[in-house]
C-alpha cells in the first residue's frame, strides 16, 4: 500500500469507560500520533475485568456489520488505509470484523490488516470466550498483514515454544505460512530482568528489549499495537516502528509507576508517545 499520512485507520476492539483498555487506548494513542481514526468497538465494558466486576458486554455481530456498512456506504472505507483489531467478545465477532476488513479491501485494495489476535496472556492463560481463537484463526490469520501476538498467542497459534528471541523468529515465520502476513510482532518476551520485543520479517528478525517496569499492564498490548502501527504508517521501517513503540510503552509504564496509578498514565504521559524520553535499540536477532 501507499502508506500516507491523511489516510484513516479504523479500529476494531474492545471499549471501557473508565480506563485506557481497547480503543479507549488506542484509539487516542493514534490520534496523539497524527491518525484520524474510526472507532467500532467489539465490546463495551464499565472497566477493566480485573478491577473486580465489570457492567457491559459484547456488541452483536450485527451491529458491527451496520457500522462497516455504515461507513462504506458515505464513501470512509476508500479512504482507510489500515484496520486494527483486537479483543473480539465473541466468536461471532470474529467474522464480522473479517467481513469488515473484507468491505474495506472492497474499497480500498491497498489497505492493510493488522491483527491483535487477543487470546490470553502468561501466566494467565486463555481469557476469552469459548470458539474466539478458533475464529481468529480461521477468520483473521488468514486475513492479516501485520500480526502483533504476545508470546503466549504466538505459542497458542502455532504450537511452538517461545523463550528466546530465535524462538520468536522461528514461529513469526511458522505464523507468516499460515496466511498473507509478511510481518510479525512478538510481544512480551522476558529475558532477565527485561521485557523485549521481536519483530520479523521473512529474511530479518530484530529485538528491542527494555527493563520492566512494575505498574497494572491492563491494556499494555492494545497500546503496544496502536503506536507501532501508527509508526509503521509514518513509513517508518518494521525495525524503527519496533523502537519507537516499545520506548513509548516503556515510557507510559514508568510515569504510570511513578503516579502510583491503577491505570496506564496514558493522558500524563501522552507527549512521551511522541517524544519517548529514551530509545531502546533494536537489535538484529541471529
């Protein structure tokens, strides 16, 4: 694709009121990165679940469906330059945001996929509901052109083990054969002390680690997605979207810290999504 600056993004993922989880995150992280953004939000929750309780539920399919149509038929999709998705509430939505990716492509040959495939996280394990990974799989791998997995997804969607940044390397690609994507981002991969991310390519592979940090992760991923997609859109190469995106992170975790917040600081550190005070390297995996 042409990737260009005035290009919208559309965006496909969870809600809350209160927090930063799903598009409540992400959809103000792109904007703070220059992309106008469109929101359909798969779910719509008070908070974060692991507050204790939560009010809300998922969005039907159909109503997904009424608002991709929605915006193809006043002339949006053509304009949209990238899809982004993540966590899905149901099996059913799972095809309908394939239906939605599908309308834009319609629309707009060119556009891309990028696949949040929300599943579970370690050491947490599966979090979502029955038949939502067999629909990503069948529904959005195939579909995806850029797919951001944590290590517990990338072990979930390819039955391989992920602990070294080779490992990552060797299942991004096993990945990559599943379907049209030709980059993999593996996410929160715990080496010492630090938390590193790899990107791959089919003939490059880099990692970008940086110290972990201790502050509530509720929407780390999400974040993670939304900035390194946004960079990727700048132009930015996969290995300088990889550390831009990871010294971002880094940094809302450590004002989040620094705050004591029960949320990521994602409004006081906005400017460091931008600016991160510190780059981390990205460095070539052998």
């Amino acid at each position: 694709m042409t990737k260009g600056q005035s290009d919208l993004v559309l965006t496909l993922q969870s809600s809350v009121a209160a927090g930063h989880v799903g598009n409540a995150g992400a959809a103000f992280a792109m904007q703070r990165l220059g992309r106008d953004v469109m929101r359909i939000d798969t779910v719509r929750f008070s908070n974060h679940p692991k507050h204790g309780g939560y009010a809300g539920g998922p969005t039907d399919a159909t109503e997904i469906d009424a608002l991709a149509e929605g915006l193809g038929a006043r002339g949006f999709l053509e304009h949209t330059g990238a899809v982004l998705s993540g966590y899905l509430g149901t099996a059913e939505n799972a095809a309908a945001v394939g239906r939605a990716v599908d309308r834009v492509r319609d629309a707009r040959p060119d556009a891309l996929f990028c696949l949040d495939p929300v599943i579970g996280d370690k050491p947490h394990g599966s979090f979502v509901a029955p038949g939502v990974a067999e629909g990503i799989a069948a529904e959005l791998l195939p579909r995806a052109d850029i797919i951001i997995p944590n290590v517990f997804e990338l072990e979930y969607l390819t039955g391989m083990t992920v602990e070294t940044p080779a490992e990552a390397t060797q299942a991004a690609r096993a990945l990559m054969a599943k379907g049209r994507a030709k980059l993999v981002i593996a996410t929160g991969l715990h080496i010492g002390a630090d938390i590193a991310n790899v990107a791959v390519t089919a003939d490059a592979a880099w990692a970008c680690a940086a110290p972990m940090v201790d502050a509530p992760a509720y929407g780390a991923g999400d974040l993670f997605a939304s900035v390194y997609l946004a960079r990727y859109l700048e132009d930015a190469s996969p290995s300088r979207a990889l550390e831009l995106a990871t010294s971002a992170v880094h940094a809302v975790f450590v004002e989040t810290a620094r705050l004591d917040l029960p949320e990521l600081a994602l409004i006081p550190a906005q400017a460091m999504l931008v600016d991160p005070p510190h780059l981390f390297a990205a460095k070539d995996v052998q």
